[in-house]
C-alpha cells in the first residue's frame, strides 16, 4: 500500500508540474508588456470574428475571416474583402455561400492560367467539419465551388492550401468538450496535429502537437511552419512532395501564444499572438473584458523575435493574425467586429 501511496504522490506531482510549465507562461507569468506599434493605427468594422486575414499578392486585396463566435446573430458571417489603401469605401462581402457558413482560418492559392482559389475552414451550426473552396473572380468576388470532409479534419483550425483540391490543415485538439478537453489544455497533452489531403483522401502528416494553430509555407514551397498556441513555439517541417507527410526539422520559442501565420514580402514570419492566455478565456465569456494583443515578426532563419504591436487597453481584443500589405499591416481577432490596419515602412 504504501509503495501505491508513493507511487501516486509521485504521479500528482508529475501532473502539478507539466501543468505549471504549461500554465505559467501561457498565462503571461514571464512576459514584460508594454504597448507599442498603435501610432497611426485605424479601426475597420466589419463583422463579428474577424479571425483570418491573408492578402492577395497581386491585387493586393485583403480577405477576412469573420463568423460570431459567441452564439449570436451570424448573419454576417462570411469572407470579406478590401484594399488596404481605401478600406472604407472598398469594404464588401465577396463570399457567395454555403448556406450554413462559420468560416475560421483561409489560405490563398494563386495559379497560373486558371481561377485563383480561396480555401476556408467552415464549422457549421449543424455539426462536422468541411472545407470550403472558392474561386476568385476578377473582380476579387468568390464562387463556392466544392465541400470537402473526410475522417482526419477531427478539429481544424487553420488550413493551407498547395494544390488545386489540395491543403494541409491543422487540428488543434482531439477532445473539444468535457473533462478530457479540460485535461488536454491544462496539461498541455500533444494530442494535436497536422492532417493532409491530396485531392482524393485524407491523411495525418504530422501529430504530437500542443494544441496546433496556424499554418503557413516558406516561399521554397518546402517548408512548412506550424504554431503551437499552448507551448509558444512554432515548429519547422520539411514536406514531402510526394506524399504530403511532414518531416519536423526545428522548432523556434516565440515567448507568446501564436496564432495565425502569415508570411511577409522576405520570408519572415507575421503571427498574430495571445500574450495571456487567461485574459483571452475571461474574454471569450465576456465581451467588455480585455485580452491583450500581439502581433510578432519571426526571421526563420535567425529566430529572432520581434513584438511590431502590442495594445493593452481594448484597442482590439485577443488578435489572431497581422498581414503585411506594401505599407499596411492588418491585425484581425477571434471576438472583435474589426481589424486594425496599421502604417509600417
């Protein structure tokens, strides 16, 4: 009996302490805040949930994400699109559907001679998972083209695109309720991970992530970056061309909680980020509670973390992405009905 006693002292112990080193900092225990890069900026309202943004790279138009996420009024749920330069009168819903729309994060695929294409998460009000894809007029409108689902897009959050019906997604847990969902968090279990599909079926590229987020690629079309919102870190793979699995080749500390992952004009990494975990769970439930936001820039091949915006005091809450424009930089958030643009040199 006593050597059981021992042996489940030990194991309380064990727990006590991988949840503190995943709590502790998740919570912004270490982090030294001070609000910067705001000068200048503007506010665009435009829907509740304004969770993604990615720009296109030649037409320069910004698509947005947006879907309530607090169980309200999702008529303006939908993709949303302007020019950085003239948001306000440019402003308009491009997307054309589905019915049952709840977008989360988007990748952009531009092809030659042939339609680009927008491919967005969907997490219908009925239930399950789709991706949703999307071709993009010339006049940067969106045609709802196809629904995919398959087995292994069991929780997804973040998707890119690298073929015509081709992406990888990310799915940031395996349980999404009750008391396992509780355990998976606080104990920072790697239960998460990175499904692939090649145009026919789906697959798991890579798994043993800390709640997996955002998912970008480098200009090499090889390399591949992965957040980890709990453990504040983004993790490198090289991909296989051939059949889409991922090899992890480094991960990088990012001191913050990323989110989504854009990819600036020289390969640096642009990722919205959550400082303080808790502050962004007290805001979920309540709207008038601030959660700070952050968005860092990250050079891949150095490591060198840099905060370009940081707002404390409800400028906007809990941001999710920043997307580099020419001059511009977007900050979009899981709650807030708008995204900051903000000048950059």
């Amino acid at each position: 009996m006593r050597t059981l006693l021992i042996a489940l002292v030990i194991i309380v112990i064990a727990l006590a302490a991988r949840a503190a080193w995943i709590v502790l900092p998740a919570a912004g225990t270490f982090a030294d805040l001070e609000q910067t890069g705001l000068d200048g900026c503007e506010a665009l309202t435009i829907a509740p949930g304004t969770e993604d943004v990615t720009i296109h790279p030649f037409t320069g138009l910004a698509y947005v994400s947006a879907a309530e996420r607090r169980g309200g009024d999702g008529g303006a749920n939908g993709i949303w699109a302007f020019a950085p330069a003239d948001p306000q009168t440019t402003l308009r819903k491009v997307s054309d559907g589905p019915e049952d729309f709840r977008p989360h994060g988007i990748s952009l695929l531009t092809r030659d001679n042939a339609p680009d294409r927008l491919f967005v998460i969907n997490h219908p009000r009925a239930g399950g998972h789709r991706v949703e894809i999307f071709e993009i007029g010339t006049d940067g409108a969106l045609s709802h083209i196809e629904s995919i689902t398959y087995p292994d897009l069991s929780s997804p959050n973040d998707l890119l695109a690298v073929g015509p019906r081709s992406f990888y997604a990310t799915n940031d847990r395996r349980y999404q309720t009750g008391v396992l969902s509780t355990l998976e968090a606080f104990l920072g279990l790697p239960l998460g991970g990175v499904s692939f599909f090649d145009g026919q079926t789906g697959s798991i590229a890579a798994d043993g992530l800390v709640y997996a987020n955002g998912i970008a690629m480098a200009p090499d079309g090889r390399t591949i970056y992965v957040a980890e919102l709990l453990t504040r870190r983004v993790n490198v793979y090289r991909r296989d061309g051939a059949d889409g699995r991922l090899e992890h080749i480094d991960r990088i500390a990012v001191h913050t909680g990323p989110d989504n992952i854009e990819i600036g004009p020289q390969g640096d990494l642009w990722i919205g980020a959550h400082p303080d975990v808790f502050a962004f769970l007290d805001h979920a439930e309540d709207p008038d509670s601030i959660a700070p936001s952050e968005v860092i820039r990250v050079d891949p091949e150095t490591g060198a973390v840099s905060r370009e915006l940081v707002a404390l005091n409800g400028e906007l809450n809990a941001s999710s992405v920043g997307a580099i424009s020419g001059t511009h930089l977007i900050v979009g958030a899981v709650f807030d009905d708008r995204v900051l643009i903000c000048p950059r040199s």
